[in-house]
C-alpha cells in the first residue's frame, strides 16, 4: 500500500496547485481526479472554454462592427459553429494537457477515479485504499438549481446550464438566460454575438449583485447596447418544454400576479453554483458543514477533523480560480510546516465581456453605508488616448481611497482589459499604498492603465486629461 504525505481530492485549479505546491515543499503526494482531464470546473467546462468563445465572438464583432470605420471592408467572416467549438476544445485540450504535464514534472501520482475517505489518513479510489498524512479536499462546485426547471445539458437539450452553453447543437434564434451574474452575463454576450435574440431574467434589480450602483448602471447600459435585453427584478416560476421550443414563465416583484411569459429556443440556467462533496462520506467522518453546505474550514484550511483541510469553491468565499489556487499554495505550505497565507481582502473579480469588467477591495456604496469616510477618485476612458485609438473608450476607472490616509481601499475599472489593469491596484494594496502612490508612478503613454493613474490623481489635485 502506498504511503503519501497529502492526497489531494479534485484536480481544479485548488487541487492541481496545491499538488505542484506541495511536491515542490518536498512532500509525496497524490491527486485523485473523477473527470476523464484534468484542470477541474475551470479547464474543462468554466474560464477557459468561456475565455475562448468570447475571444472568437469578440473577433467577429469587431470584424461585423468595427473594421470597416478602420478602412477594413469586404465581406465579413460567416460563422462555423462547429468549428468554432472545435476551436475551443483544442483550447481546453491544450491547457488540460498542460496540467497533466505538471503532475509528471512534479513526480505527483494521478490516482485515476472517485475518492472516498473511508477513515482520518486513507482515501479509497476504485478497489485501491491509499494511506496518507494529510488529505486536501478541492471537490469544487457545480451549477446549482432552480426550483420548477429542469435542466437538460444533451445535445440539443432546450434547458441547459454553463456546461451545456459550451455545446449547444446550433446556434439558437432565441436564448433566454436566467440570472445577470458573471456566467450569464459572458454566455449572454457570446450568443447575442453570434446573433441569438438573447433576453436577461434577473431576480434583483441591477447586474452582477455586490457591485457599485455606477458601475452596474454603466455595465448594463453598455450591454444593451450591444443587444442584449434585460427584465429586472423578475421571479422565474417555471420552464415548460415542447419538443423544439421552450417557455419561461417568471412574474414581476411589482407585480407578483400576473404571470408573463417569453419563448425562447434555449434557456440559460445561470443561477450560481453550489459546493460539491458528494461522495466523499464526510457525514460518516463527522466533517462539519456550513449552513450553506461548505466545508467548513478554520484560518488556516483545517476541517474539524485532524489531518482533513478543504480549500476551493467548496469552502467559503468567492468562487473563482485564483482564490482556489492562492489557498491551495498556502494550504501546502500550511502542511509543510510553514506560514500559509490568503489575503481575502484583495481578491480581484473579472468579468470578461467587452468591455471587461474588473473589481478589487470594497466598494464605495458598503464603505459608505459603514460609515468610513473616503474620496473616491473616478476618471472616464474617454480622456484616454489609446482606448479612444482602439475604439474602447466606453467605460472608467473609479478609484476609493481613505480620506484620512489616502491609503486605496478598492477599485471598479470598466473598460479594456479592465482584468489586467486591476492588479496594478492589488499590488498597491497589498502593499499598503495611497492612492498619491499610484499618482506619483510614471506610467508610460499610451496605455489604458494611465487611466488607473488619472483616477488616482482625482483623489488629489484632480486628473489632467479630464
Ligand atoms: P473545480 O474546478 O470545480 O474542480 C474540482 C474537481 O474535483 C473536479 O474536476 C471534480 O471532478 C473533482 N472531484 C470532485 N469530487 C471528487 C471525488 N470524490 N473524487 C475525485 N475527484 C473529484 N473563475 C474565475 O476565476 N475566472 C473565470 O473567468 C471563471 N469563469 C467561469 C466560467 C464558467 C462557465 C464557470 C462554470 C465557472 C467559472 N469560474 C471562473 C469559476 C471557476 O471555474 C471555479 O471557481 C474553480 O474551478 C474552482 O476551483 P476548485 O479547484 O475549487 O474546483
């Protein structure tokens, strides 16, 4: 029987990493992996197929919209779909592969198959009991329900969710997408791209919830105006289905009785997601759950019972990759005997539609409603040169500092590669820095993050190109 020092449950971006992180700290370690590839949610039917379909339908929208004012003129791409979706499992194959290439690197065992721990210090895969010091539980997530809709992710299938929205048979007339975060944002805008009638149901009443007011304003004006329909604060009752067309049935808070209606060709469940540990017999462990159904976990990724950690969507927190992996580092280290450490404050949220839409840190309308005392510093792209150069300069960046200390406690930007901006303010914040920090660092011409420094420079004297 092989003995490790950590068994690593689910080969996600928690998972995997935790595995390169803790090999290199001189542990023995597994993964255990159900999924045929590795690279978890994220690899297989989350970021970076969602990355590649937005980058392809991006490109046809430029080409549709934007080349011919750039003096780009003949015909226009037509669309392949199912090259398009070729296109995109080569992407997942390419970056799943990789993954695979790091376990070998690593010397780490991929334990092929569904673990279960039948006791503290074994996992069991297939008919093999492994034993081990420590087990890293990075089970993930899945796409939760909604009472009354069924989901049906065959091809061809009229209700689906994320994972269906991948593969969609044809591209549909009609998309209905349930919920206005993240996910049904993205998915949305790929299929109002390719030319599906998307319409947005959303139960509250501004886009991707816990953002500034401002920034959902200008986010969704901006949506719309690339075609996509909203009906806020809308409660969706049911999802009925012929064989080829579907109904969704949904009523107004303002008015809860009347019960309206939209066909559509496909609906989009995208409503959350919710931890996953199915399986993995942690009733029987005693493991204690959260009220939401996480693993609950202690500062330093620890269940309650001993040498059992859990990191990942399937703990508390935002559910995003880079959180999984920072916590998968730092439980390692954790294990090995060193400090492990996540700052929660500083988690960047993307949402990669154009323009994108990145966030950091707190927002004004929480600090304010706190009481803190701030300034908050806004400067729009339309003062920038390059992004009026590239046709992008819809947007801005918004900047919340202390108003004491000046020190930055958050961030909004909505603009061009608004994802990759953002960690110019992670880093100052990290580093404990004032917004005159950031206004005083040369930042070189033209780029969109001399937007972030203008913002920077209205917490102060006030911007120059504004
Ligand atoms: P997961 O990636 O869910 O991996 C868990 C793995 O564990 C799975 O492969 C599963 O098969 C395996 N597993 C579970 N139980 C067992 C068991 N008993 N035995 C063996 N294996 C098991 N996040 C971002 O940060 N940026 C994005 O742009 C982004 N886009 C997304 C787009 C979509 C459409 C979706 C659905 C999600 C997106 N996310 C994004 C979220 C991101 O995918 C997750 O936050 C991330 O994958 C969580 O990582 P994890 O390691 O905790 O779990």
């Amino acid at each position: 029987m092989s003995q490790y020092d950590v068994i690593i449950i689910g080969a996600g971006p928690g998972g995997y990493v935790s595995a390169v992180r803790c090999a290199q700290l001189g542990l023995k370690t597994a993964i255990v992996e159900g999924r045929e590839t590795l690279g978890g949610t994220c690899l297989n039917v989350g970021c970076i197929p969602s990355k590649a379909l937005l980058h392809a339908t991006h490109m046809l929208h430029e080409a549709e919209h934007n080349f011919a004012s750039m003096g780009l003129t003949g015909k226009s791409p037509s669309v392949d779909w199912k090259q398009m979706l070729t296109y995109k499992d080569e992407v997942i194959g390419q970056n799943t592969g990789g993954v695979e290439f790091l376990m070998k690197k690593n010397k780490i065992d991929w334990l092929k198959g569904w673990a279960t721990i039948p006791a503290e210090g074994k996992v069991t895969v297939g008919d093999t009991t492994y034993e081990t010091k420590n087990i890293v539980i990075a089970s993930g997530s899945v796409p939760s329900s909604l009472p009354g809709v069924e989901v049906d992710n065959d091809k061809g299938g009229l209700v689906v969710d994320s994972t269906g929205a991948l593969e969609l048979g044809k591209i549909p007339k009609k998309m209905v997408v349930i919920g206005a975060g993240v996910i049904g944002l993205e998915l949305g805008s790929v299929y109002a791209r390719l030319g599906s009638e998307v319409t947005v149901v959303e139960y509250m009443d501004a886009v991707c919830p816990g953002m500034d007011k401002d920034v959902q304003r200008t986010f969704k004006r901006i949506l719309e105006k690339q075609g996509l329909n909203f009906v806020m604060g809308a409660a969706v009752s049911g999802v009925e289905t012929t064989k080829t067309k579907a109904k969704v049935s949904y009523a107004l808070k303002k008015a809860p009785d009347a019960t309206e209606t939209i066909d559509a060709d496909v609906v989009l469940v995208a409503t959350g997601r919710k931890p996953y540990a199915e399986g993995l017999g942690l009733d029987a462990l005693g493991v204690k759950l959260t009220e939401r159904g996480q693993i609950a976990t202690d500062a330093h990724w620890a269940t309650n019972v001993p040498g059992i950690y859990a990191i990942g969507d399937v703990i508390e927190g935002p559910m995003l990759a880079h959180k999984a992996e920072d916590e998968g580092m730092a439980v390692a280290d954790v294990i090995a005997g060193n400090h492990g450490h996540v700052n929660y404050g500083v988690i960047p949220g993307v949402v990669y539609t154009t323009p994108e839409v990145a966030t950091v840190g707190q927002t004004e309308d929480a600090l304010k409603a706190a009481g803190h005392k701030i300034k908050v510093g806004k400067f729009s792209f339309m003062g920038n040169g390059r992004a009026k150069a590239v046709g992008q300069a819809d947007g801005f960046v918004k900047l919340i500092a202390d108003k004491e200390t000046d020190r930055v406690l958050g961030a909004a930007i909505i603009g061009p590669a608004a994802g990759d901006m953002i960690h110019e303010i992670c880093v100052a914040m990290e580093f404990g820095a004032s917004a005159q920090d950031i206004a005083l660092t040369c930042h070189a011409h033209p780029t969109y993050s001399e937007a972030v420094r203008e913002a920077a420079l209205a917490c102060g004297d006030g911007p120059i190109h504004a």
